[in-house]
C-alpha cells in the first residue's frame, strides 16, 4: 500500500485545532523516533527509511517498526509503506543493530492525532510539534493502491484547504533533515 500524505506547515494552529476537534476526537501521543541506515548510508541514497517508533499515549504505550519505500510521487513524497506493532521495543532496536544498521538520529515529536471520514476516505491527520523544530505541522494521510494516489492526494488537499491552509504552506520538509540541520547549527 501507498501512504498518500501531505504536510503543511500551519499558519493559524488555535484555528485549525479548533477544525479538527469538529472532526473527531483528538489522541494525544508522543512519538519516540529512530531512523536507521546501513552504514554507507545507502538507504537513505535510495530514499528509503528504515524506523522505530515507540508511542506514548494515555492508552498505554506501543512501539511499530516501519519501512518506507522510495517515493511514487515526487511532489507529495508519498512513499510505499510497510509496518508492524512489534511487542518489544529494545528487541527491535537490537535485532536492527544486529543486522548491521546504525541509528542516525532520534528525536520526538508531540502529536494530536484524529482519525475521521471526508470525501469518502478514512483519513488520518496529525498535527505535529517538534520540540527542535520552530513551528506546527499537519499531517494528512490516508492508504492507498497506487493507481488510487492522485485521486487520494486531490482528497487530502481537499480537507486541507477546507481547514484554511492554502497550497503555499504545503511542504517536503523532513523532520529528519531539519532536525539534523538544527543540531548542526547548534555544534557550530
């Protein structure tokens, strides 16, 4: 399955926020990141993303290991994905070190998540912070075949506008490249 996502940097967060608790009812959680790579890098060369993610949350906590494909659409970076809940986070963590990768960075981010129906879709949207990174984020994404994604992208830009965020505040920022931009910035 495709992930079909778009992110936006949010100009109005109070407003948007207000939007989406419309929709659903939010789920708080914190993300605990780590991406890996071989040790030449060569995944992130093929633009793929090999992570674990343990989320905190008031349900308890759970840890899903993630493998993103090389991106299908270049404008969106929409990427094939594969994941799993894996019972035990440190055994994951070694089973990957174990099989030669290396972590190139971790870091967190706070999330409100909603999960609802538009446009005929079952949509996830997060709305992001970054503690490293300056600013809020919407995350709208919904799984897909590949011969669904336009179709599927034309939707989430849908709800996107419709929640007052215009196409100029869409991004391809990682958080992974700015948050290893700001740790450099940082060291110097």
């Amino acid at each position: 399955m495709i992930e079909a996502e778009l992110k936006a940097r949010v100009p109005e967060s109070e407003a948007v926020l207000r939007q989406l608790d419309e929709y659903a009812t939010a789920r708080i959680e914190v993300y605990s990141d780590t991406y890996y790579d071989r040790p030449d890098g060569s995944l992130e060369k093929a633009d793929q993303e090999l992570r674990v993610r343990t989320v905190h949350g008031v349900d308890g906590t759970r840890t899903v290991l993630t493998f993103k494909n090389a991106a299908v659409d270049e404008d969106s970076g929409s990427k094939p994905e594969h994941e799993t809940i894996v019972e035990n986070a440190e055994a994951a963590h070694a089973i990957l070190r174990g099989l030669g990768h290396v972590p190139v960075i971790a870091f967190e981010k706070q999330c409100r998540n909603y999960e609802f129906e538009a446009r005929g879709r079952r949509l996830l949207a997060t709305f992001v912070r970054v503690p490293e990174i300056d600013g809020t984020f919407l995350e709208v994404e919904t799984l897909v075949a590949e011969a669904d994604l336009k179709a599927a992208l034309d939707d989430i830009l849908a709800v996107i506008t419709d929640l007052g965020i215009g196409e100029e505040n869409l991004t391809r920022e990682t958080y992974t490249g700015t948050v290893a931009a700001q740790r450099r910035v940082r060291l110097v």
